[in-house]
C-alpha cells in the first residue's frame, strides 16, 4: 500500500479568484516584504474581502526560512486564530507557512520533529492556500519544508503528508515579476525535481507521467520565459509545470542533487533552484548505469537521439549544461564565487551534511562518505564524474 497525495489545484489565467469563493471570516496571509511592495499581498486582499474574509499579513519570512521564523509566525496566529492561512510568495515563503500551519494544528508537535512516518492528522483549526510567485519549488502542491536551523548551519526537510497545502493557485500573473535570474534558477529547479523524481528509487506510475511532462515543458520554454519575461504562454507553462514537478516528486522524492544542494545552500546561502541545477548533471553520470534506461526514456520525450552503443547518461547530463548556459545559469561551484580556501575549509561540513540529507535514501546510486567528498570537488571544478 501506498499514498499519492495532491492539493485542489486551481491554474490559469484569474484562478486567483478562486479566492473570493472561500468560506470563513479572518485569513493569515504569510509573506515577505517584497510581495507586499509588488501588490500581490493587496490583490489577494482584495479577493479574499470580495468573500467577506479579512485579512492580517506577517511579511517576515526570509529566504531560507529558519524555524525561528516559523515560530514567530505560530505565535501571531494563535493571537488572531485564523480559519484560513494563505501564503503568498516562493518555496520559501510556502514553506514557512506549512511550518506555521502545522504548528497551528498541533502545538504538542514541533516542527524540527515533523517527518512522513508521524501523521499530524488533518486541519481542523484553519486550511492553507498556497500561491506561488515563482515557478520553482512547485512547494504549493508538496507537503516538505525546508527550514533554517541556524545554530547548526544546515537546512533541514520536515513535514509528512498531512502538511500538504489544501488549495494550489497557479495564476501565471503572480509569476510575472520574476527577473530573468530568478526565472532561470527556479526553472532549473522544476527540472531537478522532474528528472531526480522519475528516476528516484521511489518511482512510481502515478509521479512519473507528471514528471516526464515537467521536463518537457522545461525544455521548451524556460529559455523563453527567460528571455522575455512578458511571455504570458512560456510564463503560464513554466508556472505549470513548476506544479506538476511538485505534485510528482513528493510522491516519489528527489536524489542526489538535491542532497547536495541543501547542503551547498546551508553552508554558502547558494539560492536552492541554482544549486540544485548546478548538481544535476553531475547527479546523471554520477547514478549513470543505475538507471540508464530511465535517462534514455527523458532523452526519447525531449528529442535528444542517443546513438546506438552510446550511453544516454553523458548525453542527457550535456543537454542539461547546454540549457543551463543557455539561461545563464553556472556549471560549477568555482563559478558560483566561492573561494577555493573557503571550499576546500568547508568540505567536511558539505559531506556531513548532505550524508545526513534524507534524499540519499531515494538516490537509485548513493555514494558513500569518500565518494560524496569526490563529488563535491569535482563539482567544484566543473570535471564531468568520472568515477
Ligand atoms: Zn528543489
């Protein structure tokens, strides 16, 4: 037996009026400051007071979210005892109001204790809409949250299935404002999810035709969103498919890279989508025979010919560096700015951390504590694995 668990997901140019269908009298909006000054915050406002349901904002999440904040959160809403929580913003953003939802619900729980093997039971006290303003994390439509624990330098993954929000809005107008970096790094994001969750040691028939889409999607109009910003069709795909990933991998998790990329993040503050993308090419040969036929199949959905007696790994590992460059994105750690000294300083950290990172165990090839140190520097160094 197992789950497959998903939101109500509402998409397309106006979901966000699904708000003013809502039934309930206060919501908790969960933002950051920068969602307020962009007028997100005041048209769900807006929509919410067309239901008659009023509104007070806690804008103080950051990236990478730390539990404090989630706490700070978790102390407002049990002033205002709220019937909704709407998060309006990034990964980070959704996943500080998962914490604050959970924390809500069941305050005999802490949120650093929250895994898939404990049930939180179902919310009773308030439901969580989730509205992404980035197409990236797909966090509207996954029950994980990563979160900050600053004393230890390291980013964690909480949550279990009853954190999964219970309405997703993709409106593609919220995904807008995104400059052309950030487009480019979340981008990368929903093609790490999409290709770590179809290949992870978790598959399953019902993630990875959602994910096979995802990759798709990605290749055909990242670039485009990208270059022009104003492209509503690459914009709503690409805010699409950044939901899709996220429906697919949480029932199947991710691997390598992303084991890596919270590692990276939680030691140098690498933005996630950027770090994960960094590592998947080098997560592709690293698993390389594990799961060639899996690599063949993506490289089939997006066109890519693999010549007979050639290995699809090696193949599908350059395609992914060509999109990368092509949406500006870096290809090692050296081109991230990170000084060798500070590197070759923190390389035990980086090994500690991403060995203790849960989606190890979903990696189809995982490598043991010397072989993650290799990685690391051959990342660094931008030299394709070879080992
Ligand atoms: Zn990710």
């Amino acid at each position: 037996m197992w789950y497959f668990v998903a939101p109500e997901v509402v998409y397309g140019r106006d979901a966000i009026t699904r708000l003013s269908q809502l039934q309930g009298k206060l919501a908790f909006i969960v933002t950051d400051t920068n969602m307020v000054k962009l007028g997100f915050v005041d048209k769900v406002k807006e929509q919410l007071s067309q239901a008659g349901i009023e509104s007070t904002v806690f804008d103080a999440v950051e990236p990478d979210p730390s539990v404090e904040t989630v706490e700070k959160g978790m102390a407002e809403i049990n002033k205002c005892k709220p019937d909704w929580i709407v998060a309006v913003g990034g990964g980070s953003v959704m996943d500080a109001a998962k914490g604050m939802s959970a924390g809500y619900e069941r305050p005999d729980v802490r949120v650093e204790e929250i895994n898939p093997f404990t049930p939180l039971g179902p919310r009773t006290k308030a439901k969580l809409v989730c509205i992404p303003t980035t197409s990236g994390t797909g966090a509207e439509a996954t029950w994980g949250m990563v979160l900050t624990i600053t004393a230890e330098r390291r980013k964690g993954s909480f949550g279990c299935r009853d954190c999964t929000p219970d309405i997703a809005i993709v409106d593609p107008e919220f995904a807008l404002a995104m400059p052309p970096g950030l487009t480019a790094q979340t981008g990368m994001d929903v093609l790490t999810h999409a290709v770590e969750g179809f290949t992870s040691t978790w598959k399953n028939d019902f993630s990875d035709g959602l994910l096979l889409r995802a990759i798709q999607i990605v290749f055909q109009y990242l670039p485009r969103a990208y270059k022009n910003g104003q492209d509503w069709e690459a914009r709503e795909k690409m805010h699409n498919a950044a939901c899709i990933a996220g429906i697919g991998f949480i029932n199947s998790m991710c691997a390598l890279a992303h084991a890596c990329a919270h590692s990276l993040g939680g030691v140098f503050h690498v933005p996630h989508g950027r770090a994960v993308g960094l590592f998947l090419p080098y997560t592709i040969e690293f698993i390389g025979d594990a799961r060639e036929e899996l690599w063949a199949e993506i490289a089939y959905a997006i066109k890519r010919d693999v010549p007979v007696g050639k290995k699809a790994a090696p193949i599908l590992a350059q395609t992914i560096r060509e999109l990368a460059r092509n949406v500006g994105e870096p290809l090692s750690i050296k081109e991230l700015g990170i000084p060798q000294d500070d590197f070759d300083n923190s390389l035990a950290k980086l090994v500690d951390n991403a060995m203790m990172d849960f989606q190890l165990v979903t990696t189809a090839r995982a490598p043991n504590a010397e072989e993650t140190e290799k990685f690391f520097r051959y990342v660094y160094d931008g030299k394709s694995i070879d080992f």
